[in-house]
C-alpha cells in the first residue's frame, strides 16, 4: 500500500510536474508575446512622438507664417513707394524733355534772329561803304567841324563806331 500511494503519489507529481511545465510555457508564451507588443508599442510611441515633433514644428511654422507674410506686405509697401517716386520722377522728366524742347525752339528762333540781325548788319556795313570819308581835304574838315555839333553827324559817328566794335 505504501508502494502503491507512493506510486500513486509520483504519478501525481509527475503529472503536476507537467501541468506546471505547460503552465510556464503558456506564461513563456504569453511573456514573449507581451514583450513583442510592448516592442511595438514602444516603436508606435517613438513614431508618435516623431510626428508630434513635426506637427510641433509645423505649428511653429503656422504661427510664424502670419509674421512672415506681414514683413513681405510691407517690403511689398515699400516697393510700391519706391515705384511711386520712380514715377514721379519720370514724369518730372518728362516735363524737363518738354522745357528742354520749348528752350530749343527759343533757341532756334534766337539763331534766325541773330542771323537776321547779321544780315542787316552787312547791309548796312555795305551802305557805310558807299559813303568816303575824305581825311585829306581842308573843306572836308572845315565842313566837317561846322557839322560836329549837329544831330546827323554825331548818329554816323555813332553808327561808324558801333559798325566797328561789331567787326
């Protein structure tokens, strides 16, 4: 009897020896399996965290996307400013073309005159030269020294010596 309970009692260890044996599998099994979804988890949490940090940057870019887009409007204000003068300037310029081109004209018509003026100038250097003036006569003088004084002589002097300074 002995024999037998131990027997008996042997097969019960052996049987629970086995029944634990496939339980510690079983947890083995379950470990592994938890260690590979911990794993994975882990990997899931790094590439969430990888996004966020993007979507963080993002943000960042966003916020700052009003601030950049608020220093073009106003280089683009400037510019504007810029062109505006630049306009001005050339319609200033335009005006300048404009007096440039009416002094031409003034210029040209100053020309004509001045070459009109020269004309007459040799016309009437050309009528002086018809009249001789006698040095050399004693009449002449003495007729010349009772005209001294009077208006007509003193226009031909003058006329004879601004003929001169023109030469």
């Amino acid at each position: 009897m002995v024999a037998e309970e131990v027997r008996k009692l042997a097969e019960r260890s052996a049987g629970a020896t086995k029944e634990i044996a496939q339980i510690i599998l079983a947890v083995q099994e379950e470990t592994a399996i938890a260690v590979v979804a911990m794993e994975e988890g882990t990997r899931e949490v790094e590439a969430g965290l990888i996004c966020t940090s993007k979507a963080g940057g993002s943000l960042k870019q966003i916020i700052h996307a009003p601030e950049q887009v608020g220093e073009m409007i106003k280089q683009i204000a400037a510019i504007a400013i810029e062109q505006s003068d630049a306009t001005e300037q050339i319609n200033n310029m335009e005006q300048i073309a404009g007096l440039v081109k009416e002094s031409a004209g003034g210029a040209r018509e100053t020309a004509n005159a001045c070459e009109d003026l020269s004309e007459l100038a040799l016309d009437l250097q050309r009528l002086f030269a018809k009249f001789q003036l006698n040095d050399g006569s004693e009449n002449d003088r003495s007729s010349s020294r009772d005209n001294e004084g009077s208006p007509g002589s003193r226009q031909k002097e003058s006329l004879v010596k601004a003929l001169a300074a023109a030469r």
